[in-house]
C-alpha cells in the first residue's frame, strides 16, 4: 500500500532490505540519483519493468520533481 515516507523511515527500511527505485526520465537519473537506487523511468514501469524486484522486499519508489 502507498504511503508518504519520512527520510527516518527511508534509511530504516533501506537497512532492514528495501528496494529503492527512481521514476525520473534516464537522463535525470544519469545526471543524480540517490545511492543504491535502480531506474526504472515512470513513463516505462509496468509488470514487466518491475519484474526485476524482489517481491519478498519493501519497494521505495522516489522522483525529485523541482515544482
């Protein structure tokens, strides 16, 4: 389920195992993201651009949006 995350809870969970997953355009991405984090461009992610996730693990999705 969706749900707002702190930046507490981000490191939390991302030393207990989570996945971390950056929605920004390649470019964007290329350019900075944050560390451990895979690609996976919004306008792309479907089941077959996710499949690459571990299923059994938390997923952290972000996108930096400067608006």
């Amino acid at each position: 389920m969706p749900r707002e995350l702190h930046r507490n809870d981000v490191q939390r969970m991302l030393v207990d195992g989570a996945q971390l997953v950056d929605v920004l355009p390649a470019d964007e991405y290329t350019a900075e993201h944050l560390p451990g984090a895979v690609s996976i461009p919004l306008k792309t992610l479907d089941a077959a651009t996710a499949a690459g996730l571990d299923r059994d693990r938390p997923v952290i999705v972000y996108c930096w949006d400067y608006q």
